[in-house]
C-alpha cells in the first residue's frame, strides 16, 4: 500500500489508485515493486510500461487529476521501499500534462474577498449545526477563516479534514504570537499593551520542511475593513484559548472548554472541519449576494480572497506570491523567510506603507480572482 500521505484527501487517492496500478501489473505478470538499477535497460522497460498504463488510463478516459495521483502513489510506494522509481520516464510528464491541456478547465474557487468577509464576520450563519454544543465554536472558526485570508494558509494548516481527522502538523495556539513592533515585544494577547502585527509560524508546507515565519500588520485604524483584522482576531483566539484551558501545544481548530479529549469526559470537545469553513464562506456569499449559479465556494476561497485583496491594493506580485506562497515566487522571498527580526519587519511594514493604506480602505466585489496578465482594480462598495 502506498503510504505516507500528509493529507487525508491524498491518502485516499492514495488507497484507490496503488491497487489498480498492482492489479494491472498482476494481470500482465510484472512486479508492481521491485528494485532496478537506475538507468539499467530493464528500468527503461519498466518506465515504458508505466508510461503505456498512464496512457490507456488517459484514453479510457481519467482526467488530469487522475493520472497525477497514479504518479504520486506509484512514485511514493517505491519511496517507502527505497526503490527508484519508474514513474519518471520522458514520455509521463508529456501524458499528465497533454491530459491538463485537453480536458476541460479547472474551475478555480471563487475569493472571499473584503465584501464577503464582512458578512462573514456579522451575520453568516452555519447551514448545518456547529456550536451549539461548543461555546464560540461559530466565532471560533470565523476568526480562522480570517488567518487563513490574511496568510494566505491552505485550510488544511489550521482545520481538521472533512471526516474529522486532524492534522499533526496543523497551526497550533503557541505558532500565533502578536507583537508591538514600535516597542520591539511580544505582546500578552489577554493584556491591555496594544499590538499591531500578529505572527504566525508554519511548521511544514508543501514544498519546505522548515519552520516559516510570517508577519502580517494590523488593521488602519478607522478603516473600511477595520472588523476584518487578523490581529484582532488572533487576540479573540488566543484569550478564547485561555477560557477553554486550552494548552499552548493544542492544535487551534479543536473546540471546547477541554484540552484535546485528555482531561475530562469524551466530547468536551471537537474539531472544526475545512468543510464547515466552505459552508460559512457559502452562506456569507449568498447574504452578500455575490453566489452566481456558476460560483465556487470552498475553504480554498480565503486563500484566493487574500491573492486578490493583495493584487487590487497594488502590491507587487513577487510579495504576494512569497506571502501566499504561489508557484514560482522571485528571489525576494529569501527575504522574509526564516526568523527575521522585529526591526526587519518593521522597515517592511514602512516599505509597504502606502499600498497597506491602500489595502485596507479596499472592497473588491468581482466573485473571482485577478488573472495575473490583467490590472486588477478594486471594485465598487
């Protein structure tokens, strides 16, 4: 079995596509695993028959995201044996990605943006039941959504998977710290010191297995959007997290007055899924009608929100593809990766003085994101 997966969604495209690939080779008398010499002509013939499999997948008619997994979960059952790999032949990257271009279009999630996210923060209601059980448990998550707007976090950093299960790497309360960067100090969320930026570090991403600190300001005073502030909303977590006893190393998306099941009776607390996050940004599109019939609506919409809030406010797109963490980000991200200090970020924080303004004055109403060849431009109130 394939193993190894970090998400639940990949480790179930994980459990569907290595036994199709044993079974095939079962049927044709070739080891599904065996060691081959990298290079060795007995490796080329496995890549090839590994390259004719992916091809009369793609023709009997499985997408794009299909033969993707097939790779993966072939590719990593060789990885957990320490057998070099025949999924890297020259012709497997040319199938997945002919099979990209020729299907059809990849419907991108539509972004929570500054207009949504305010009716998010007010009025948005749960169409199943959430909280009720819990206290703050809706409050809880709104606050979540925000962080995962304004750092640009897949849902899976900081919510459990849709069947509950919860991720070991996620965000936790001791990864959320607020700082006054004037006074250089941490900030005692449940004290009366003012802050003006939140930081947050991610233990694990995709495609780095460093510890990443991101740092992101507090709202303009007065501002349009001044509700929507994700230091403000760091401080609710964290004094939520010390009326509910929770403990500093406890994962954020676990609701209730108890720590982690440990120390008190089971169900004094349960965990905030990504697909509850979809359903709240759902319900906060249709009463701030921007849900069309063709509209997207998912957990991955606070992500797309903050690339488009970010681009209409004019920051330059090296930022906010290393702040968002996009394909391809410049150079410039060495910059802000890693442990900077205070002083670094304040000196950034007045670098980008004007589009922060800018930022937070803004509403964007188009339900979609900026492509990245137009010139995104804020929308109307």
């Amino acid at each position: 079995m394939a193993r190894g997966a970090r998400r639940t969604t990949t480790n179930a495209t994980y459990l569907s596509a290595w036994p199709q690939w044993v079974d095939h080779c079962r049927r044709r008398g070739v080891p599904a695993l065996a060691f081959v010499t990298p290079g060795s002509a007995l490796m080329g013939e496995r890549e090839a028959f590994f390259q004719d499999y992916l091809a009369t997948r793609w023709r009997g008619g499985l997408g794009w995201n299909g033969l993707r997994g097939i790779r993966s979960a072939v590719r990593a059952a060789h990885s957990n044996h320490g057998y070099p790999s025949p999924t890297d032949g020259p012709l497997v990257s040319l199938i997945v990605r002919t099979a990209k271009l020729e299907g059809p279009p990849v419907q991108q999630d539509d972004p929570a943006t500054p207009q949504l996210l305010r009716v998010l923060m007010s009025s948005a209601r749960l169409p199943r039941r959430l909280g009720a059980d819990r206290p703050g448990g809706l409050d809880h998550l709104r606050d979540i959504v925000l962080l995962l707007v304004h750092f640009g976090m897949r849902s899976f950093d900081s919510l459990a998977s849709d069947d509950g299960g919860l991720n070991a790497g996620g965000l936790r309360y001791r990864d959320v710290r607020l700082y006054d960067l004037d006074g250089k100090a941490e900030v005692d969320p449940c004290g009366l010191r003012r802050a003006d930026a939140v930081l947050i570090s991610l233990r694990k991403s995709k495609t780095q297995e460093q510890a990443e600190q991101r740092l992101v300001l507090a709202a303009v005073p007065g501002s349009r959007n001044a509700a929507l502030c994700p230091v403000a909303a760091a401080r609710r977590i964290q004094c939520r997290a010390k009326a509910w006893r929770r403990r500093e190393g406890e994962l954020l998306c676990q609701v209730g007055p108890r720590g982690g099941g440990r120390s008190g009776r089971a169900g004094q607390w349960r965990p905030l899924r990504r697909a509850e996050a979809a359903d709240l940004i759902k319900d906060a599109a249709k009463r701030a009608g921007v849900a069309t019939p063709g509209s997207k609506w998912a957990s991955h919409s606070a992500k797309g929100g903050g690339t488009t809030w970010l681009r209409a406010a004019r920051y330059d797109d090296d930022y906010v593809g290393m702040m968002f963490r996009w394909s391809d980000p410049s150079r410039k991200m060495v910059r802000y990766y890693g442990r900077a200090s205070l002083e670094m970020w304040a000196e950034l924080r007045d670098e980008y003085a004007a589009q922060h303004r800018r930022f937070w004055d803004m509403d964007v109403t188009v339900p979609r994101r900026f492509d990245t060849a137009a010139d995104p431009r804020p929308g109307t109130r």
